[in-house]
C-alpha cells in the first residue's frame, strides 16, 4: 500500500468519525427534544453536516401531502411547499416505511423529475421517520450522481431512528401532561365543589342556631319594646309630669339600650367578619350574657359562674368570644336532655405545653351532661363533626380555630356518662389602657359650631340627628340622597363636615365619601350605618353605627374633624 492511498484512507476515517461525532451530538439533542418543532430544528441543524450531504429537508405528512418544513441546503429546495404523497419520493418512503436510496434521480421511477431538475439535485437518500407508521422523513440531496456510502445511509437512518424516538416520548409526554392537567382539574374542581359544601354547612349550621336563637331574642325583644312604647305614650300623654317624664324616658332608655346590644350580637352572628382583638373584660361580658345564656339553656339546665372580679383582661374579639361561649352552652344543652347544670369558671393560670410562654385565663365550660366516649372526644374537634342529627350541632371547630387565632387554645375533659368540660385558654392582654365607660361622656358636652351637611333617606332618622346637631350647636343643613348633596358642593357649599347614611338608594355613602375625599379633601367625613358591615371605605374614614346617643354623635364627630385638622 502506497504511502499516498494510506494517507487517503487516514484522512476518510478522520472524516467518518467526525461525522459520527456530529451525529452523537445531534442524538443527545434529540433525547431531550419533546416537541415536533425541536425534532425538526435538532435535524436541520446537524443532519447535513453529519452525512455530508449538499443539503437536506425535513417533511412532515399532512392528509395527502408532504410538507417541506425545513431545509439545510446549498441553494434553495421546496421550503414551505407541499406535495401530493403519491407523487414525491418523501410520501414513498414514509407510505412503505423503508429508506429510498436513488444514485440517479433520472432513472429511478419514484422521483418526479420535473420538480427535481429545477435545482442541483443529481442524487439522494429518503429515510422515514416514525416507528409503528411514519409521519415525517428526512432527505439528504448531492450535487452529483452516485451511490451514497453505506455510512451515509447508516448516518441518516441513525438520525431518523432517533427522530422516532424523540417523537415517540414527545406524544407520551404531551399525554402524561394532558393527563396531569386533567387531573389538576379535576382536584380544582373537588376541591372547589368540597369548599362550596363545607361553605354552604357553614351557613346551614349558623341559620340552625339562629332559629333556635329567633324565639328567645323575639321574646326579649318584644318584652323591651314593651317599656319603650309604654314609656313614650305616657311621657305624650296629657297627666304627664316632670317626674313621670324622667322616670319614663330613663326606662324607655335603659330598654333601648338592651335592644341595641341584642341586635349588635344578631348582626355579628349573621356576618362573617375578621377577629378584631380588643381588651375583654370576663365578668363583665359574662355578665352581659347573662340573660341571652339563660333563655338559651331553657329552664331545667341551671346555670352558674364563677369569675374572679379582679381577673385580668384577655386579648380576643368580644362578639366572636360572646358567640363562642353561647355555641359552647348550646352543646352542652343539648348533652343534658333531661336538665343539669352548667357552670362557667375563669381564672388566671400558667399556659399549658404547646402554648408560647406568658400570661393566660382559661375559660372552663363544664356540663353534667352523657359526656363523650374516646372516640368522640378525638374527633371533637374536626370541621364539622357532630353526634346531631344532620342540620344540628355546631362541634368545637368553630371555638378551637378562635382560640388559636388569638394565641390560644382548646381543650376538652369528658367521659362518657360523667359530663363534659370545654377549656378556652385565652392570652391576658399586657395594653389595656385605662379608660372609662365609652357609653358615657367624659367631659362637659361642649357648644360646637360649623356648618354641617346631613344626608340620610330615612326621614325620621334625618329629622331626629338633624336635631341632635342643632342642639349641638351646628348649622345643619340636611338633605334626603347623596346626588343632591354632591351637587350643592359642587355648587359651592362648602360645609366643616358631611355626615351621611352608608346604605341608601342610588348612590351610597360610601361613593360620596370617595368622590369628596378625591374632589374636597378638606371636608371632613363621618359615616353612620344600620349594618355593621361597612368594610368597603377607607378605613381612616370615622364610622358610626346605628342606633347612637348625642354623645356618641358629638365624640365621632370630634374625631372626624381631627383628622381634616
């Protein structure tokens, strides 16, 4: 062997074996491609060069056609065209699933020539891409007649298998990923479908206590409607005396006043709300409860308590505490259908393991009810756990997820037969400030002077707060919707303050609070409502709710013109 022809052959195996490398190269890249756009990129980007080819194209079948998709070629082929499969060598070799290997595309009956003899195409290989039924191939195309080498062939068949494949994980990927976002769904959906359940139990659960409540509160309510309608008649009546004025009006007060807190806790009861932890005072909310507790329990459970006066305040939400303990009542009523008693005890005491180190009350609700087995107390305090029939019971839920919410916990001693007692920890609140009875006034009532919009559509409302405010020493001017109040400022009024009603026919008070706070940000604003549930204003704007005395008036007024100081 001649030193020339060794050199020759050194040089082809060098060759062979960069091909191989760039072929490698594109079979990892193919491995990771899951796309049939990557796979058609990987092919145009190594294909040629790994065959040493003068250009290549990628067709994809669609129908009846062949797609030439993508091209890697020294002049110009069929990129973006598309051909009827009967008549392209493409649509042969993808139809009959073998490579078609044509040294002269002028004496091979599969080449339609006239598309062919248009470019520099003299000789080529067609190998189908795709494992049980193809769906793509690949062509390598030379300038020149010829056998192509069986590497080349070897080279372009290795790509095309490895297209396979790619495609193959490509479909079953995609599947996998239509399949999880399926089932993603399908969770989205339960576990919307199970919120919307557990959401209308809720509701369900809280309209069961509040028919239970309606009877007792109907019957309070009418017994302190019964003082105030009695006491009004004959403050009107023509025997009046001075005397008789101010015994009347001071019961008819005092029964107004009840009213109002039993409203207040139907409304907290009928609203969801955020926890707005204050200072409580346990006696004295026990206190307040007192005769709620005790129409609620019936008349063969006696009730007691037993609070210390001098325990400390808790930090907690006095409407959902109050709402708490009569839920906790409730279960233990029910847990003594022949009558017992039931005690309440609070003192102070050091927290127990799993609560942060400080200073804690603990609340005890303790029934001589049928008690609960092992099993029922494990459960107790699952969300919506009951031993009622369905529609009844609230559980301990509701109790527990409070006291953890304000850095407690709950905690139940039962045994079945021997009764059953609720442990509320609540954490001492370190800030109370002292202060007085908010209820009543702290200093002189003080002549105010200004000028003073009202506008509330009750007219018997406007009438009596109008009133009020003149007695206050306001020049009140009032009006009957917020539209006509906007407009007269608009015009030029320019009241100190604007009092206005939150709920009212076309626009509330809340949109006129947020249109004079962007158009007259010097005049100062107070809301007053029937509902507690004005969360849609800004929350530095003062609020007042219905019904209101003239010093509770005259205070949120005071605050409402500090803050436009």
């Amino acid at each position: 062997m001649t030193r020339e022809l060794m050199s020759v052959r050194s040089s082809e195996q060098k060759a062979l074996a960069a091909r191989w490398t760039i072929a490698a190269e594109a079979m990892e890249a193919l491995a990771g491609a899951r796309s049939l756009d990557a796979i058609v990129n990987v092919l145009r980007a190594f294909a040629r060069r790994a065959v040493g080819a003068d250009g290549i194209a990628v067709i994809l079948r669609e129908g009846g056609l062949c797609h030439y998709v993508a091209e890697d070629s020294m002049a110009p082929l069929w990129s973006g065209q598309r051909f009827p499969a009967g008549n392209c060598v493409s649509g042969w070799a993808m139809r009959h699933g073998e490579t078609a290997i044509i040294p002269d595309i002028y004496n091979d009956p599969r080449v339609p020539v006239a598309a062919y003899e248009q470019t520099f195409v003299r000789s080529m290989v067609m190998v189908p891409i795709g494992r049980s039924e193809a769906t793509a191939a690949v062509g390598a195309y030379w300038s020149e007649q010829g056998e192509p080498t069986d590497n080349e062939v070897a080279l372009l068949e290795a790509l095309a298998r490895a297209a396979s494949t790619a495609l193959e994980n490509g479909r079953l990927f995609a599947a996998l990923e239509s399949l999880n976002d399926q089932l993603d769904q399908r969770v989205q959906e339960r576990t919307q479908e199970l919120e919307q359940s557990q959401d209308m139990l809720r509701q369900l659960q809280k309209m069961e206590v509040m028919g239970q409540l309606t009877g007792h509160v109907a019957h309070d309510f009418n017994n302190l409607l019964t003082p105030i309608i009695a006491g009004l008649d004959l403050i009107l009546s023509p025997r009046r005396t001075p005397e008789t004025i101010d015994r009347h009006a001071g019961m008819a007060m005092q029964a107004a006043e009840t009213a109002q807190i039993l409203v207040q806790r139907l409304l907290t009861f009928a609203r969801r709300q955020p926890l707005s932890p204050t200072a409580v005072n346990l006696p004295d909310l026990l206190a307040g409860m007192q005769a709620l507790l005790a129409s609620t329990l019936g008349s063969r459970v006696t009730l007691a308590t037993d609070l210390p006066a001098d325990l400390p305040p808790v930090r907690a939400d006095a409407n959902q505490l109050e709402l708490a303990i009569l839920n906790l009542a409730i279960n233990s009523r029910d847990a003594m259908p022949n009558g017992g008693s039931l005690m309440i005890e609070a003192e102070r005491l050091s927290p127990p393991a799993g609560l942060a180190p400080g200073d804690y009350v603990r609340i005890a609700i303790r029934d001589t009810g049928v008690g609960m087995t092992p099993d029922v107390r494990k459960a107790a305090m699952e969300p919506f756990f009951t031993t009622k029939t369905a529609g009844h019971g609230l559980g301990l839920s509701m109790a527990h997820g409070l006291a953890g919410q304000l850095g407690g916990t709950l905690q139940i001693e039962s045994e079945a037969g021997a009764g059953t007692s609720i442990l509320l920890w609540l954490p001492v609140d370190q800030d109370r400030a002292t202060t007085g009875d908010p209820d009543q006034p702290q200093a002189a009532e003080r002549r105010q002077t200004g000028k003073l919009l009202l506008v509330d559509d009750n007219a018997l409302v406007r009438a009596s707060t109008r009133d009020m405010l003149a007695d206050m020493g306001y020049d009140v001017v009032d009006v009957d919707h917020a539209e006509l109040a906007l407009s007269m400022i608009d015009a030029g009024y320019r009241p100190d303050i604007v009092v206005t009603d939150y709920v009212m026919p076309g626009m509330t008070g809340a949109e006129l609070a947020i249109r004079l706070r962007c158009d007259h940000p010097d005049i100062a604003l107070l809301i007053i409502s029937g509902y507690q549930g004005i969360d849609l204003i800004a929350p530095d704007i003062v609020r007042l709710s219905k019904p209101f005395r003239p010093s509770h008036l005259q205070a949120s007024i005071s605050a409402a013109r500090a803050q436009r100081a």
